[in-house]
C-alpha cells in the first residue's frame, strides 16, 4: 500500500511582481506549519515531494516539512506543476520511482482540488470526502491510500483515509 498526499500551498500575498513571485503570508508560513505537524501526527513521512517552482510552493514545502520533521531535499521543484492541468499531475505521479511508498504532490488550486476530488475511488470514511468535496482552501492536504504501481494511477484508485487544513 502506497501513500499519496495532495497539497495546496498555503496562503500567499494578494501581488508580487509576477504571479509565479508572490510569497506566503505570515498566516501562510503558520499554516504550512501547523499542516506539517498534522501529517506528522498521522504517521507520514515521504521519501519524495513534487513542489511547484512557484515561490510561494517553495516556501510551503519549507514550512511544511519543518512542521513535519521531514527533510527538505527531498523535494523536487517541477516547473511544470505552476500550470499544470490534472492529466499532467498525473502523468508527474505515474513517473515516481516504485521504491517510493509516500509521496507528496504540492501545487496549485483548482488542479490541486480538483485531482484530489479525482484520484477519490469513493470507499474512505463519507465525512471526510464531504470535507474535502466542500473546498480544497490553501494549506489543504489530502491523503491517499493507494494500492498499485505509480505507472498505474488513474482517476477513482485511491481511497481518500484524510483530509486536513492547516490553520496555525
């Protein structure tokens, strides 16, 4: 069984320079945090990470895993992920290495959202699905469990166990 987390950065100023600039907000970086520490609690602990390259992504891994007690190099900034659409995330996951059983994918709404309401086979706890189908707001995680080969994901293959929004 395989462990897949979906994440939305956290919150981020309303204006940078460019879009693909802007950083978290005090409240972001608590939240990222606090979202780390939850995930830690239930027992995650990934060997990979695909993070946007925006900055504010890059800043929520940061947070995120110090929250956790992870390590940080794990991560791999994947540019395309700033504008994927859900097909690519899932091409992104397909690619993981089979000796990876937990792997966070951190990105942007609505492709975030709306791959985790996807990647959902219907068979986890209903209140959590509900939680989650009520909105993806930032510093949302999502778990998944996952039983196959990464090459193999699809939409409706894993079974939602949790679903968290980190608020610091």
């Amino acid at each position: 069984m395989r462990t897949l987390v979906i994440a939305r950065h956290a919150k981020a100023e309303a204006s940078a320079p460019s879009d693909i600039e802007r950083q978290l907000t005090e409240r972001g970086h608590a939240d990222a945090e606090e979202a780390g520490a939850w995930l830690a609690q239930q027992g995650i602990e990934p060997q990979d990470a695909l993070v946007s390259g925006a900055a504010r992504t890059a800043q929520t891994w940061e947070d995120l895993a110090g929250g956790a007690g992870w390590e940080l190099d794990i991560a791999q900034y994947v540019d395309a992920l700033y504008t994927a659409g859900t097909d690519t995330v899932l091409d992104l996951i397909r690619e993981t290495d089979d000796g990876v059983s937990t792997l966070v994918v951190l990105g942007h709404n609505p492709t975030i959202g709306l791959l985790a309401q996807l990647l959902d086979d219907g068979d986890g706890d209903d209140e959590v699905a509900n939680a989650m189908v009520s909105g993806f707001p930032t510093s949302a995680v999502a778990v998944f469990a996952y039983d196959g080969d990464w090459a193999d994901v699809e939409e409706a293959s894993a079974t939602l166990t949790g679903f968290h929004v980190g608020r610091g």
